[in-house]
C-alpha cells in the first residue's frame, strides 16, 4: 500500500480534531461541573440522574404535602385552643353563678356573656384555613354551623382525607366536626350519664344531618336558660355538663398534637431523604474540579504535542518536500 503525502495530512487532522474534542469535552466539564451534557456521553449515568431527580420531585412533593397537612392542623389546634379559653371562662362564670348570692341582675349579666360565648363558639366551628372549613368534613366549602347553631350540613364520621407524605405513608388531616361538637338525637336533651353524653361526641355510627342540633350548643342553652329563669338546680347541673365538654375538647386537642408531632418527625425524616438523594445524584454527576484540572493540563500537553508532531511530519513547502 502507497502511503500518499494527503493521507498523512488526512490522518494528521482526524487526529488533530480528536484531541481537540477530548479537550473541549474536559473544558465544558470543568465550566459546568458536570460530568455529560448527553445522553451519549454516559447512557448509564444520564438514566440514573433521571431517576434520582424523578424521586427528588416524588420527596420534595411529600414534603409539600406535609407542610400543608401541617398548617392545616395548626389552624385546626389553634380553634380547640380558643375552644379551651371559652370553657374556662364559661366554667368560671357558671361557679360564680353557681354560688346562690347572685341577684337576678348579676345572673342576667352572666347570661349576656354566656350568649356571646356561645356566639364565639359558632365561629370557631367555621374556622377555615385557606378558604376551606377545617371541620366541615369533604364539605369544606361550607361553614359547619348556622347562625343560630345548627349544623349546616350533612356530616358523618367516616369523611376524613388524607395527605400523602410518603411512598406509603398517609395521614388524616381533618377533624370531623361531631367529634368536637357533638350531635343530639331530634328532640332529646343533654344527658346527664357522662358516657351517654360521650356518645353524643364518638358514638358508632354517629352522623348528623343539616339542622341538627350540637351538643356543645345546647350545653350553653341549657345554661343560658337556667341562668334567665335563675334555676339553681339547672345551673349546678350546667356544670357537670360543661366539665364533659372540656374534657372532650382537651381528648381532640391531644389527638391532633399527636398528628402534628407525627407530621414533625415525618418532615424531618424527608429532609434526611432529600439530601440523600441530592448525594447520590451529585456523586453521578458532578465533576471532580481537582481531578478534571489535571487531566485539562493533559489533554492539553497531548494536543500541543501532536501539533508539533504533525508540523514534522508534514513538510509545510514544496522545497523542503524536494530534498
């Protein structure tokens, strides 16, 4: 085989050009810290960056989740806080009125509180968190109670949602309106058992259609009517009423801090996984700066090299080619 003067130039160039693009690809890792900008480059690895910022997403989105599971149920433990402060105070005003030294003008005037407590407690049963009625059930575009206390929908224990924060991990956010207020069956009163009067809050079964009445409510009726006809007996009996509640009000207030507390550690536990995920899709990716500079300084030597090599081997005039 003739080996032609254009065939060496031909080589000289091919060899030249592979060089230069081995350079090239090291200075654009070094510039990007990236070790590929194609699939080509590293099939292998570009599937394993896919995958691991597909469970980045997947984790940062339960993440999500959590943190609005965990506002929801902020907002829910904040509307129980209230609805302890009212049962303080309306437990220290029945005790005052309790005693059998008050007037009929002092109880009138306790009445007058009571009524606007009871009035505090229907907004609070309509608290919403980011214009959904948190105790409300599905039904979240609809406040729980009526003006006058009644409950403004159909209700049932079973309509809890979930929040998704893990591959298989849910947890209930809301809290069922019954659960803190209660239902009465039509036409009966507060009972006096206190386990009948638990049922009234976690009875099997329980639900409530739109107009029924809340225990909670008529707990203050109760007392409201007891304190206008000035009833001792009504009054004294109000109280025993009002100890059940706050009692009930205090077993959810624990429920959803155990939620809330849950929700912490599960947030906690996904910043864990994120960075772990974030490691390993550095670690498949990312570029050893060090490491990348000496083999740029390499590339470079071997490129220069070949000039030299090649201006050589190549004579560059028709005079030098004769001798």
């Amino acid at each position: 085989m003739r080996i032609t003067n254009n065939m060496l130039i031909n080589n000289m160039v091919y060899n030249l050009n592979q060089n230069l693009g081995i350079l090239e690809k090291l200075q654009y890792q070094k510039a990007t810290g990236k070790k590929f900008r194609v699939p080509s480059d590293d099939p292998i690895g570009v599937s394993k960056s896919l995958k691991f910022n597909t469970d980045i997403s997947k984790l940062e989105q339960y993440k999500r989740n959590a943190k609005d599971a965990m506002s929801w149920m902020n907002d829910t433990e904040a509307a129980l806080g209230e609805m302890v402060e009212v049962f303080h105070r309306v437990n220290e005003l029945t005790v005052d009125a309790a005693n059998g030294t008050k007037t009929p003008e002092d109880l009138e005037k306790i009445k007058e509180e009571i009524d606007q407590l009871r009035g505090h407690v229907i907004q609070i049963a309509n608290t919403t968190y980011a214009g959904r009625h948190v105790f409300s059930g599905y039904k979240t575009n609809k406040p729980l109670l009526d003006e006058n206390g009644k409950y403004n929908i159909d209700l049932n224990m079973e309509e809890i949602f979930e929040y998704n924060v893990g591959v298989s991990e849910r947890v209930n956010v809301n809290t069922i309106g019954i659960k803190v207020f209660g239902v009465l069956e039509s036409g009966e009163g507060v009972p006096d058992d206190s386990t009948e009067f638990k049922k009234t809050f976690i009875g099997e079964g329980l639900n409530v259609e739109s107009g029924g009445t809340s225990t909670l409510i008529q707990v203050f009726d109760n007392l409201s009517n007891a304190l206008g006809s000035y009833d001792q007996d009504a009054i004294q009996d109000a109280l025993g009423n009002i100890a059940a509640s706050f009692e009930q009000i205090l077993s959810v207030r624990s429920e959803v801090g155990a939620k809330m507390n849950r929700l912490e550690l599960t947030g906690k536990k996904l910043d864990i996984q994120i960075n772990n995920v974030k490691e390993l899709l550095s670690y498949n990716e990312d570029v050893d700066i060090a490491e990348i500079s000496m083999e740029i300084n390499m590339a470079e030597n071997v490129y220069v090299s070949s000039l030299m090599t090649g201006a050589k081997i190549i004579q560059p005039t028709l005079v030098e080619f004769l001798r």
